[in-house]
C-alpha cells in the first residue's frame, strides 16, 4: 500500500474530482468549473497523493471512478451536502428570517404583490426581499445562494434545484387600439414585433410555440427589446408594434379597451408559473408560507 500523505485537501481540488466523475470528462469538467484542464488533472494528482490511492482511471475515450474514487465521491457528497445546510443555517440566522425572493417580471408585477400583502396581514412577523428580473437570472441567484427562493415562468432544470408549478398562465399577442381580432401565423411574420429580453420565460415560451408552426426567430420583424412589460406596452399603444405577453399583464388595458388581444390562428401558448428553491436547503417558514398561499391562489385560478 502506498504511503498517505497529509489529508490537506481543499474544496476546490474535491469538485474537480465531483465534475471529472460528474461529466464523464476533464474536458467538459473544465468547461464547466471554468478552469484549464490542466489544472483540474493537477487537482486530482494532488488528491490522489494526499490519499495515498488512484481515484480515477483515463482513457482515451472515457473516464471512470476507480474502487478507491467510488469511496472518497460519496465522501465528498456528504461533505458538500453538509456544508450547503450549514451555509443555509448561517444564512438564515443572519438575515433574521427575512426570505430573498428572486422573480421573473410577470409574477413579480401581477401576482406577488397581493400574495405578500395577504401573508402578511396573517402572519406580521415574516419579512421578504424582492428581487425583479428575467426567468434564467431568477434561476442562476437561487442556485448560487443569492436568493432563497425564485419565482419564474420557465424551467431551467438543475439537479440541485426542485420546481413547483403553482398557477397556469396564457401568452397572448397583443396590439393597438383598432387591431384585428385574429390573424394567421403567416400575417404574423409581417408585422412589426416588440419582444422581450434573452432570458425572458415569456419570449422563451412565444419562440418555442411559433417554432412547433415553423416560424424561426429570424423570419420575425422585430423593432425593439425590452426588459419591462409596461414600456412594451406603452411602445404598443404608440403603435410601434405588437406583442406576446402574458394575458395577465394586460387585464386592464384588454378591459379599458386600449390594447387589443389579437387571436392567432392554430397558435395556443400556455406556459405555468413555478415556485424554485434548492432542493437541499429546507424552506423557511416564511418561504413555505408564500409556497402554500402560490398554490391556493393557483387553486382559485383554475
């Protein structure tokens, strides 16, 4: 048996070893951790002789855990999970119950907003943080920690994360005062299109329903991105152009009669509401509050 040196390891040396396995590659482990691969192969040299045995076998064409890696992988699985709920007790320790909420701006203008103010009448005590912006930044701050929990109108799947739908939504394309009450998806690639931002579950959502019609991105005559619905419409009822956005972003201009919901032709877009938070971390009772009243407000919806 090899002689074992000191157990000086440190975290950045154990998640190269994690993505190497994880992968499948020190290629991709390198992508990903961004980082040259020689320094992810330097990593596991150092752990490898830290611990006096071979963790992982190389070939040209595949990488693998050695009987010894399998071993020390389900250490550092345990390792890291423990550290995540230590790093989620100090963080709710520090913030003193106040809940990060990290929303997409659907959610966040139409549906928030009368959710927080009815768990606060019931329970005074819990405070929360909110945090506008698109779908995938909403995502990409609950899984670095940044946020507790996020509220988005896409998935963007990660095996750390757990998603809960909470409520159904309808995008539909909206234009002016004096608009058509329905079109063709043909008619739609010739008129001038508002879009929202990259990132966007609503943009996400219009793109990959138009795509099911085979119409690209390309063959659409877009004149302006936005990050903000109510520019988007305001630019509409100026006439600048039309379009997707959630039905319920435009309730009351569709009710004062200022924004028209224009019908298009074998185009249905239904997309859902989800509630994400790290699937390791226990929610908070706040947090579990405002998952319990998004699913009755759901409920009430359906």
């Amino acid at each position: 048996m090899k002689k074992r040196g000191e157990l000086n390891f440190d975290l950045k040396q154990l998640r190269s070893f994690m993505e190497v396995l994880n992968e499948n590659s020190f290629t991709r482990a390198s992508r990903k951790l961004r980082v040259g691969q020689a320094t992810i192969s330097h990593h596991i040299m150092l752990l490898e002789k830290a611990l006096g045995v071979k963790l992982v076998n190389r070939t040209a064409r595949d990488v693998s855990a050695t009987e010894e890696g399998r071993v020390f992988r389900t250490f550092c699985e345990k390792l890291f999970k423990n550290i995540e709920s230590v790093r989620a007790d100090l963080d709710r320790g520090a913030r003193s119950g106040t809940t990060r909420i990290a929303a997409s701006s659907i959610p966040a203008a139409y549906i928030l907003p009368g959710i927080l103010a009815a768990v606060r009448r019931e329970f005074p005590g819990v405070t929360y943080r909110l945090q506008v912006t698109d779908s995938r930044e909403a995502v990409e701050m609950v899984k670095e920690g940044s946020a507790d929990v996020g509220i988005v109108g896409k998935e963007h799947r990660h095996p750390s994360l757990l998603y809960t739908p909470f409520c159904s939504d309808e995008i539909v394309l909206v234009g002016p005062k004096g608009s058509p009450a329905a079109i063709s998806v043909a008619e739609l690639t010739g008129m001038p299109l508002i879009i929202r931002e990259a990132g966007s579950g609503t943009r996400k959502s219009s793109e990959e329903a138009l795509g099911r019609q085979g119409v690209t991105p390309s063959a659409l005559q877009v004149v302006l991105e936005s990050s903000s619905t109510e520019s988007i419409k305001e630019s509409i009822a100026a006439g600048l152009g039309v379009s997707f956005l959630s039905r319920l972003a435009v309730q009351q201009e569709k009710r004062a009669k200022s924004l028209t919901v224009i019908g298009v032709k074998g185009l249905a877009i239904q997309r859902s509401f989800y509630f994400v938070h790290g699937g390791s971390r226990q929610l908070s009772r706040a947090a579990q509050l405002l998952l319990d009243s998004l699913i009755e407000f759901g409920k009430m919806r359906d």
